[in-house]
C-alpha cells in the first residue's frame, strides 16, 4: 500500500524517539554493570582479595565411601578394597613423554591407559593429577617410590575401589561399577558436584545402578591449604561425609555359588524362591562373567568374547530371558478350568494324539496319544490334548486371568537391570499389537505354554511358590538396609479355590513320585523333603509336516541353537512347602532330562543347607551324584586367580 | 512497496558493497572475538586446545557468513523473514520430538561439524519477523488492539517451545525482545504497563506454586532462585559457582592479577569456566580495566547498531537492526548481572567470547543482516 509522506514521516520520529529511549536504557543498565563492577573490584578488592586467599584454603570434596553387599548370612559380595594408582602432574613431569617412557621400562603399562591419560591431561589444568595406571601392585608401586628422583612428577596414590569377591557368581545380580562417564551426567539434571571428582565410582548395571542412591552416600568436605600452584600442603579440617548404605540381600551365597557350578557349561537360568517369605535365595545364570574386569575398564578382546559367545553370559537369563513356559504353564490352564467349573475331577478327554481344531491337527507330543486322561493324569504323564480341550472351553481371557494372577505376564519390581514382564496373551492384546483377530489355534498353543506366551524363570518361580502357598507371593531381593529389615513378600491368600489348587498341587506331587510321572527319575526319596514338580519342553522351531511324516528329529541330532528348551518348576516339601525352585537350560532338550535333576540338586542343597547326604537321592542315582558332588566340590574351592595375584 | 525499492538505483553495486560496509562494527566484533580467544587459551592453562582453536574456526566460519549475509540486498531478508521464522518454528518442533538429550534437556540437533540450538535462531528469526510485520503494518493501527494481540502471539509460540526444553533463559531473552521490538514499533506504553504489572503478579504466583501439586517450575530451578538470593545455603552445591564466581571477579582488582595468572578460576571445580563464566576469568585476569574495556567494546557495538538504524530511512532496516542490537544487549547484560551475583544462573553465554558454535554462527549472521541494512540503506 502506498503511504503518505505525512503519516510515514511521523512514524520514523516515533521510531527514532522510541530507538534512543531503549539505547538509553540499554546504555543505563551497562553503566550499572560498570559500577557493579567497580564496587566489587574496588571498593571491595580487599575483602575478595582475602576471601580468595581463604580459597588457598580450599574446599575438596572426600568421596563418600560406597555401601557394602552382604548375603543373607553376612558373606561378602561387594567390597570397597584399597586400590594403589600412579598418578602424573604434567606441571612437574617437564618432558611428560619422556618421564612416561621411563615408567614404563619400570613397571607394565597399558597402551590404551597411556593414551587415554594424555587425552585427559589436554582438557585438564597442568597442576592436577591424571592417573597414568590404575590398580597397581604393591611390588610396582615400592619400584615407584624408590625410583622417585628419576621420575619428576609421578607420584603412588591410594584410593578406594570396588571389588566383587565372588567373581561370576553374582555378576547378574549385583551388576558393576564404574567411573561416571560424559553420558552418565547427560542424563542427570543435576549432577552432584561429587560425581565430578575423577574416576568417581557409579553402578552401571544392575543392583549397583538401581540402589545407586541407597549405595553411593554423602560426600564429605576437607578443608586443605594449597600453595599457588594448587598441591595440597596441608589438612586443616573435615567433615566427614556419610558412607552408603550396605545392603544385605536375600541370597544366600553358598547356594547361589553351588546353582553357578551345577550349571556351568550350559546356558541355563535357575531361581530358588522362598515361599514363605519371597526371598530370592539363589537366582544364577550361566554362563556369567567376572564384573571385576568392567570395574578396572574391560579390554577390547575380553569384551567382544563375551559378545560373541552363543551363549550369552552377559544377559541375566534369570529376570531379563523370557521363554515359553511349555508344559510348565499348565498347572495355570488346569487351575483356570478347575475355577470356572469346566473341569471336575473325575471328568476324562479322551487323546487319541491330536486335537483337530478347524482344519488344523494339534498334536500330542505322544504320537500314539494317551487314552483316556483326567487331570491327574494330564499333569503327570503332561498330555497336551487334554489342555487343548479344556483351553477351548475356558477361553483364553480366563486363562491370561489366572496367568496373572499367579505372576506371569506382570512386571515384579526387583532392583536388576531389565527385568522383563514377560507376557500372558490375551484377545486384547493381539487385537491391539497384531491388529489381528485371536484365534482358536492361539488358545490351543497358550494352553501348552506355546505360542505368544512367554516368562524368565523367575516368574516362573513365583509361579510355583503361589501354587505351592496359595498366597501371592512375591520376590524380594534385599533383606535389609543398614540393618533396618525390608517388608517380607509373604503376600495375601489368592482368590483361588483351595480344594482346586489342592488337587493340582497333588498332580504335581505325582509328577514326581509316580512311577509314570515325567520327572520320576528325579525325585527326593528323603520323606521329609519329597518335592513337587512340572517339567515343561518349549520349542523353539516348527515342526513342520514334513518331518513330522519322517519322524521328527531327535534333538540331540539338531545344531544346539534349534533344540528345545528344557523347564522344570518344583516345590518342595511337598506338605509344608519352602523352596520353589525354576530352572531353564537353553536348548537342553526335554525338561525331564535336563531341567529336572538340576532342579533336584539345587532343591537339596538348599533344603539341607549344604551337601546332602546321598540318601535323598533313589539307589539307582548315588553312584553317579556322589562323583558330581566331589567334582563340584572342587570347582568351588577358592580358585586363585592368576592376574589377582600380581594385583594385590 | 516501500519506500526502499524507489531508493535502488543509489545503493552500491558489486564489491563496492564491502567499502560502504559498517566497518566499525566489523572491527569491533573482531576485536571482542579476539578476546574470547585469549580467554579460551588462557583457561585451557595455555593451549589452544580444546576451546581457543575451534572458536578461532568458528568464527572465520561466521565472519564469512556474515559478508555473505551482508552482500544480499536488505530487502531480500524482508522477504525472507517469514520464511525464516517458520523454518525455525519447525526445528524447534524438530528437537522437541527428536533432539539430543544434553543436559538435561533436549535443545539441539546435531550437524555433524557442529551442533545447531534452534532456539538461538528462534531469537533472531522472531525479530526478522517482527520488523516485517510492523514494516507492513500502517503506523495508525500499531496500537489497535487486535494489531496488538498478532505479535503477542507471534512471540508467545516460540517462547513457549523454548520453555518446554526446558530453557528459563532463553525464553526470557525472547520475551524481552520481541516486547523491545513491539516498544521501538511505537506500540501504545500502556499495554507494556499492564504487562509490567501482570507480570509482577505472575511472578508471586509462580512463587506461591512452590511445593503444591501444580507447581510451576521445576525444583532445581527453584534451588537455582534460592542460592541465587543466598549464595551461602548451599556452599558446595548449586551456591558454588556463584560464590567462586564473585570472589574471582572481585579479587582481580584494578588491574587484575595478569593474563594466565588468575589463580581463582584454575583452583575451582568450575565446569562451566571456558562458556558461561568466561568473564570471572576476564575479571580476574584483567582486572577493572579488562572488565569495562569489554564493556566499552560492547557497548560501541550497540552504538553502531543506533547508527545504522536511524541513518536508514527504511522502517525494516531500522526495525531489525535495533532488534538485533537489543538481543545482543541482552545476552551479554544476563550473562553479566550473572557472573557478578545481580541475577540468578540461568545458562546464557557471554556473546562471541564464550565457547560455543551456534550462538555465535547466528549472531555473525544477525549482524550480517545488520550489514546489509547499512550497505543497502537509501541515501
């Protein structure tokens, strides 16, 4: 639009006004800044003068001391032990690569250390320390110190770090430390001022990083004098700070040790929950790994060979591997027909082998079919037409219900790193993340413990303590803080018909102690200690027409990665119950045969508290579990470690 | 069309651009710049490595900008201002759903040779476009009040996706801003007396907020308004760095205690000495003199800007210009009443001396706008 010269120029003069009383604003506000500054630089130079002398006399912060792991018996599992390093000041060495080359002749550097310390002495002032070598031995250290003169600027240092005694055995549980790192304060939003000292220790995993705030205390305050250079002449005073909170936790160390060698060479999960109180007793995944090595800084080999193992060892299989529970989810599908009337004891399914389900076979992992089957016998001999059945009728929504109810499906809160949920399907479900419809053929798998259903062996356990208590028990992993006793998991009575899980639990007793029952071969014979149980075989392949005309593979014939998991959950004793026990062996094949005998040691071990005597076990076993005995005997003596020896 | 494009035939042409460039600027944030990376050398402990050396890159990176900014007709940037405000609407939305998480809040996204923090571009973009509408606006209506009410909004949007990061600091620069571009607009003062006044009342009810369900600000910013009102609560924590701050600042005295010899900023914990608190090492180094030398500095440069502006007789030019300006003023203004304990911590850098990238490219092409005001102005 076109403006008059008239309105235009009235326009620029306001303009111009309003431009030069915001200038003189502006130009107000910088002479204020002036004074300001002249009022603190010179008026009262003298007073900051002497408050930054008194900051001579410097505040340092003490790093609090980390809190301590026990077991449930007060063994240790973390511990703070003394740590020498070397440490360099680029200010004195002069030459820093000269005096570098020097050391090393003297004792034996890591290359990637070096190069990470001469990185950390660029971003740093030339007065403060930058570790050269962590964890040094005594022997290196004394070589130090006599050697001072010739090497301008080093100095042995003392300090505190982690360090875990039992070595894989609680690598999953506990987790590790390790020096917070640019990503660590990234995601804070508000970092404590202590996490800035060097090499300052968080957890990184697991219990470690999930108690952080419990374990890592409150940091002191020093006051020191220092010189203009900043090295520190003297101590004047100091607050001590508040060390962490030491954790006791349920796990009884002993047993999870013996869990840790039972299994070793698989890759397996095994969980012992006590059913009165939730504890966490033993909770071991093999193969694990040394959390010693992430504390000191894993090197770039040992890393990717743990990467690279098929086996996994640095996933907790315990709460973070979710599998289908095959036939171990039965006693849920069984539970769910017992409590919406579908099923009564008496009542009989006739498995001739198959369930036709539309046009669909569903088979019986017996091809010849079992005959007549009642619930009790359905349990025992694991027949899973008779699941198929009963599925059908109750529906899936029950089933997932009950699933539920008992622990499976639900996130249990427990202080580890990725602890799965698991999942219990439901129509719901699919329709929401598939999109699809469920089908009848999902409700005939789900009743088997196949298809989309899915737990780590931890719930499984929960599982079985909820069965074995009729209470809803729940997991708990740490006993005590600082002494003060955490609430039990005891749980309240589930709204479940007593008779019904009466009548289950005694299948599950049949299981055991029945000449036909699946897990016969691994019973307890000691009548105290008679143990309750479940195999469970999951798939992990279609079996697909085709093999199944030739006869389906064996799977001891099959590459380890397609063969099926082997389950078993158990209970024991079976009238006054006090251990659930849950195993899982990765690709072992059937459950009877490598789920269950480890379950039954395991069981016993805890049961006696110790080894048991040979009369537990049937005649036909003793021979054989006495060599295992003696040979896990010795797996468990102390092993001296020989890159521990030189590292005092 | 304004008045300007009749004007055409008299500004230069081809490389007589850069001799009718506003060289007096030019020199002057070369001369701060200069400053900066003395600065940076001197906190690194005498290296030019990791800050003083990147900045240097920098800033030859943003000078270059900035002549190329300057050399494209003023008018070109009116027509763009729209544009450039939408564009960093959109990346503002961008980090809001996908940004780096740093610090706490998701504020930037990253370029590969540098990280790009949209709401520094929001600060000049939400002026360009400002001082266009008010270009196109006839002067009888700036004060009507749905004339008003436009602007209002158009501040509001990006001042309320900056607040979302969460960034307390930038979203005041941008309110005070776009409300000092509304007032140079020859918006009616009443309306910025009743914002005065509402704010007033905001300000007690954000405070009331404190400890209830629907409190306003998070808790470490309250923790910052506290220790800033009483440094001396909270010694180690939060309270440090402004106490270390003042105590290295008041103890330079007159002259300082020389260049790399400031004990205060190389004894503390300070992580933040080479961006936010780069000036307590001024101070320190250089005293009362270095201090207000960097002072006169900025201020010629706002000096400069008034020149440019109210020798143009284009209402764009002046508008964007003068907007610029105050956005300078501002930072440096925050980041000093900061550093000496007048105002809380709230994270904004010391313009073209503290170490960061983006906030310096776009202040190099803010005041590539501002040259090319002056170049092509009408005579």
């Amino acid at each position: 639009m076109k403006r008059t010269p008239k309105t235009q120029g009235a326009a620029y003069k306001r303009l111009t006004r309003r431009a030069l009383v915001l200038g003189g604003m502006q130009f107000a506000f910088v002479g204020g800044l002036a004074a300001r500054m002249r009022y603190m630089q010179v008026d009262q130079a003298d007073q900051y003068r002497l408050l930054a002398e008194e900051n001579r006399i410097n505040i340092r912060l003490i790093p609090p001391t980390r809190g301590r792991i026990y077991d449930r018996n007060g063994q240790i599992i973390g511990q703070n032990a003394p740590s020498y390093r070397i440490v360099i000041v680029r200010e004195d060495a002069g030459d820093v690569d000269k005096v570098i080359a020097k050391l090393s002749q003297l004792i034996p550097l890591n290359e990637d250390e070096i190069e990470r310390a001469k990185a950390e002495m660029k971003r740093t002032a030339p007065f403060l320390p930058v570790t050269l070598a962590d964890q040094v031995t005594w022997e290196d250290i004394s070589k130090v110190a006599i050697n001072a003169p010739a090497l301008p600027g080093v100095t042995p240092e003392v300090g505190l770090t982690r360090q875990y005694p039992r070595y894989e055995d609680f690598a999953h549980v506990v987790g590790y430390v390790g020096p917070v790192s640019d990503y660590d304060l990234s995601k804070m939003e508000d970092p404590e001022p202590v996490l800035m000292i060097p090499r300052f220790q968080i957890g990184k995993v697991g219990l470690e990083a999930k108690k952080e705030d419990l374990l890592r205390g409150k940091a002191g305050a020093k006051r020191v004098e220092v010189n203009a250079t900043g090295r520190v002449m003297r101590e004047l005073d100091r607050r001590e700070g508040q060390p962490g909170a030491d954790l006791q936790l349920t796990i009884d160390a002993d047993l999870q040790e013996y869990a840790q060698a039972r299994l070793a060479g698989e890759s397996a999960a095994v969980v012992v929950i006590d059913c009165e109180t939730g504890d966490l007793r033993a909770i071991s995944s093999t193969p694990s790994f040394d959390p010693n090595l992430f504390v000191r800084g894993i090197s770039v080999a040992d890393y990717q060979a743990l990467t690279q193992d098929n086996h996994r060892p640095l996933a907790n299989k315990t709460v973070q591997g979710t599998y289908p529970p095959g036939s171990t989810f039965k006693m849920i599908t069984a539970l769910a027909a017992l409590e919406a009337g579908v099923v009564g004891p008496g009542n009989t399914v006739y498995c001739p082998g198959y369930l036709k389900v539309g046009s669909r076979r569903f088979h019986c992992w017996k091809r010849g079919g079992h005959g007549m089957v009642d619930l009790e016998t359905s349990l025992k001999r694991s027949c899973d037409v008779y699941y198929y059945d009963v599925a059908l009728r109750v529906g899936i929504d029950k089933i997932s219900d009950m699933a539920r109810k008992f622990g499976l499906g639900i996130k249990h809160d427990l202080p580890m790193s990725a602890v799965a949920a698991g999942l219990a399907p439901n129509q719901e479900w699919k329709q929401t993340t598939h999109g699809q419809d469920w089908l009848v053929g999902d409700t005939a798998n789900a009743s088997i413990g196949q298809g989309f259903m899915l737990a780590s062996p931890m719930q499984l356990a929960v599982m079985t303590a909820r069965i074995a208590t009729g209470r809803s028990v729940t997991p708990r992993l740490i006993r005590s803080v600082d002494g003060v006793e955490q609430p039990t998991g005891a749980g309240e009575p589930l709204d479940v018909n007593p008779a019904n899980l009466e009548q289950v639990r005694n299948a599950m007793y049949k299981v055991s102690n029945d000449r036909r029952g699946t897990a016969y071969r691994s019973r307890i014979i000691a009548d105290e200690f008679r143990m309750a149980g479940k195999t469970g075989t999951s798939q992990v392949r279609n079996i697909t027409k085709a093999e199944r005309a030739a006869g389906v593979i064996r799977n001891e014939d099959l590459p380890w990665e397609r063969r099926d998991h082997a389950l078993y959950v158990s209970f024991a004793p079976y009238d006054n119950p006090k251990y659930a026990v849950a195993v899982v062996v990765e690709h072992g094949g059937g459950g009877s045969k490598a789920a269950a005998p480890v379950a039954r040691d395991v069981m016993l071990q805890a049961l006696y508290n110790g080894t048991p005597p040979l009369e537990a076990y049937p005649v036909a076993d003793r021979d054989r579990i006495k060599e295992q005995q003696k040979r896990l005997e010795g797996d468990r003596r102390p092993k001296a470690r020989p890159d521990e020896k030189d590292r005092a | 069309m304004s008045y300007l494009e009749y004007a055409v035939k008299t500004t230069p042409t081809g490389i007589r651009k850069v001799l009718y460039m506003n060289w007096p600027l030019t020199l002057l944030l070369i001369s701060v710049a200069s400053a900066g990376f003395l600065m940076l050398y001197s906190v690194a402990g005498g290296s030019w490595s990791p800050w003083a050396e990147p900045q240097m890159e920098r800033f030859g990176l943003g000078l270059t900008v900035m002549f190329i900014v300057a050399l494209v007709p003023i008018w070109f940037w009116r027509n763009m201002s729209v544009v450039a405000y939408l564009v960093s609407l959109g990346l503002l939305l961008f980090v809001e759903l996908f940004g780096t998480i740093g610090m706490g809040a998701q504020r930037w996204i990253d370029l590969g040779f540098m990280r790009l923090q949209p709401s520094e571009l929001a600060k000049v973009t939400l002026v360009m476009l400002l001082a266009a509408y008010y270009d196109w606006l006839p002067s009888y209506k700036t004060s009507r009040p749905l004339w008003v009410l436009i602007p209002v909004v158009l501040i509001l949007i990006p001042t309320f996706m900056v607040l979302r990061q969460p960034d307390l600091g930038t979203a005041i620069l941008l309110l005070a801003a776009g409300g000092g571009l509304m007032f140079l607009a020859g918006v009616h003062w009443a309306y910025f007396a009743a914002v005065i006044a509402a704010g007033v009342g905001l300000v007690s009810t954000v405070f009331k907020s404190r400890g209830t369900d629907w409190q306003l600000l998070k808790d470490y910013q309250f923790r910052r308004i506290d220790t800033f009102l009483d440094p001396s609560t909270d010694p180690l924590g939060a309270g440090y760095h402004i106490t270390q701050s003042k105590i290295a600042l008041g103890s330079g005295g007159w002259n300082g205690r020389g260049f790399m010899q400031g004990t205060q900023s190389r004894l503390n914990f300070l992580p933040e000495k080479h961006t936010d608190f780069i000036f307590t090492t001024l101070a320190e180094e250089f005293g009362f003199v270095g201090g207000t030398t960097l002072l006169l500095l900025y201020g010629l440069i706002l000096i400069f800007c008034l020149v440019t502006a109210l020798s143009t007789k284009d209402r764009y030019s002046s508008l964007v210009t003068l907007g610029i300006s105050l956005n300078f003023f501002l930072f440096f203004a925050v980041n000093m009443s900061m550093v000496m304990g007048l105002a809380p911590v709230v994270g904004v850098p010391l313009p073209m001396v503290s170490y960061g990238g983006s906030a310096m490219l776009v202040l190099m092409a803010a005041f590539g706008i501002v040259q090319s005001a002056h170049i092509h102005r009408p005579r």
